[in-house]
C-alpha cells in the first residue's frame, strides 16, 4: 500500500510541471490540483468510488455556490467545474495507472 501512494504522489509532482508551461490560468490549475488530489487522497484511504463521486461532486458544486453568492457577475462557474472533471479525471487515470502496473 505505500508503494502504492508513493506512486501516486510521484504521478501527480511528474505531472505538475506541465501546468507551467500549458495556456492554463492559475484558478483552473488549483481547480485540476485540489481535484485529483482530494481525489486521490480519498483512494488511498480506501473510499469506495461511488463514495468519492457523492463527496467530490457536491463538494465542487458546494464550492461554486459560494462563489456565485460571494462574486456573482465576476466569476466563471462552468470553467471551474469543468476543471473539477477534469482534474478527478487526471487521478482516475493515475489510480488506473497504479492498478495495472502492481
């Protein structure tokens, strides 16, 4: 199992870098970040899938309320909900990584 997250962790820093250097703002970057990695912190744990989707989902929906309460006009709640997706997806795609190669 600590092989395992070790994995994990080095999946994730190797592929940090690369928000550097894409076109990507730095509130979507954070956004893809803390996804996969609540994400994967959640599988390390041993929290069955269908749980973490019920937690992340009304976590990122939770997090875009307030924000549309506390900055209504000035906010993009699809961009950051999009890049929720698509960081949960980056450490789907890490967890399934991890589970073929042990």
């Amino acid at each position: 199992m600590k092989k395992k997250i070790m994995m994990a962790i080095m999946t994730v820093l190797m592929l940090a870098p690369s928000f550097c250097y894409a076109n990507i703002p730095d509130d979507k970057a954070k956004h893809i970040g803390v996804a996969a990695g609540l994400d994967l912190g959640m599988e390390a744990l041993g929290v069955k899938e269908t749980t973490r989707n019920c937690i992340l989902g009304a976590l990122f929906v939770g997090k875009e309320i307030y924000d549309h309460n506390k900055h209504p006009a000035t906010h993009d709640h699809f961009g950051d909900l999009a890049a929720d997706v698509g960081g949960v997806m980056l450490s789907r795609g890490t967890i399934w990584i991890i589970h073929r190669t042990f």
